[in-house]
C-alpha cells in the first residue's frame, strides 16, 4: 500500500513500535477514501485478532488530528524480499524452515477465520534470530464478516496468485496454502514461479 510507515517510541511500555499511518491520494473520489478506510481497519482487525509468535501484533488503533494509524511491534531484520535480492536463492533446508513457520502461522490464521491473501516475500519478515513474521494484512479477507471484495474484483500480487484469486473468484484458505508454494518455488530456485508482472501475463 502507499501508507507511512514510521518508528516510534512507546514510553509507557518502553518499548520501540511502528506506527503505520493511512495515506491517501488527494486525487481520491469520496468512496475510494472511504473504501482504504475500511481497508486500513480491516487489517487492524484480522491482525490484531491474531496472537501467534508467527504474525505481527498489532498494539492500537487511533486517530488523531484526522490522521488515522495503527501502533505495532517493531521488526527488527529484513524482508524475505531482501534476502532473495541479495543470496538469489536460499539453502534448501533454509528455505523449507522458513514456508514450515508461515504454514504455522496461517494455519493459525485460517483456524480464526482470517484469509491473509497477499503471500509474498515482501510481507515476510525474517528477524535477526532467524524466526520470521507474517505481515501486512491489508488485504485480508474475514471470513465471518462480508467481504469489502466484490465478484471480479482482482487484489494481490500476480506473481503469488493463486488460479482462483487471478480470476476474482471467491477465496478460501487454500489459495493461501498456493501463495506461499510460489514462495517456496522462489527460495529454492531463485526465479519466480510465474514471471508475469501484472494479472493478464
């Protein structure tokens, strides 16, 4: 998303957090505001219900002055994104650890009801103790509430879509459980799984 990501300080809890801000275009109509709104707090909402050691926590929502935000744990490390840039492909055994522990943590995920739906190694956090985080739940899909998603409508990232997801069809765990295959396809061979950079390719 094109939302503002900055470091901040908890002095109550002393504690450093990312504080994730809702932006939006000025060129915006009045319902595109008001859809990244719900979207924003959508993803409060299917993070925030989610406390596994695998997914980013999410401290508070607020606003203030009309700024909108959310206050989360501060990751240290680097992106999986990072680490392919840089090694071009990752030890087998490496790479396996890595999609068992995002498995757990959408595994956790599915269980309450919470569809991530945008797997790739952008949102994949890799800390310095080598554990990783599951982030970035903007465009989550909650299964027991309506879907801000219409028919047809197509979010996500090509490259890690799974048939159904490319298409606009409605989406279960399954297509998560395809996202992070292409994933894994990725960490082994250095090359992505389906090289098209946008939905028709």
């Amino acid at each position: 998303s094109n939302d503002i990501v900055y470091e901040g300080y908890d002095p109550q809890m002393n504690r450093r957090v990312a504080i994730k801000e809702l932006a939006l275009a000025p060129s915006s109509t009045a319902q595109q505001k008001e859809d990244r709104a719900k979207r924003f707090q959508r993803e409060v909402k299917a993070a925030g219900s989610l406390s596994h050691p695998g997914i980013v926590t999410i401290y508070e929502y607020g606003e203030d002055q009309g700024r909108v935000f959310m206050a989360m744990e501060f990751l240290d490390g680097h992106t999986l994104r990072n680490e392919l840039d840089t090694r071009g492909f990752l030890p087998s055994e490496r790479a396996i650890e890595i999609a068992i522990e995002v498995l757990d943590a959408l595994e956790f995920a599915h269980k309450n009801g919470v569809i991530h739906r945008d797997i790739k190694p952008e949102n994949i956090q890799v800390l310095s103790s080598g554990r990783i985080k599951l982030t970035d739940f903007g465009i989550a899909r909650l299964v027991f509430e309506p879907n801000l998603t219409m028919d047809g409508q197509v979010f996500g990232t090509p490259s890690y879509m799974s048939p159904e997801q490319v298409v606009g069809k409605e989406l279960d765990a399954r297509s998560d459980v395809f996202s992070i295959g292409a994933v894994l396809y990725e960490m082994l061979s250095g090359q992505k799984a389906f090289g098209g950079d946008n939905v028709m390719a």
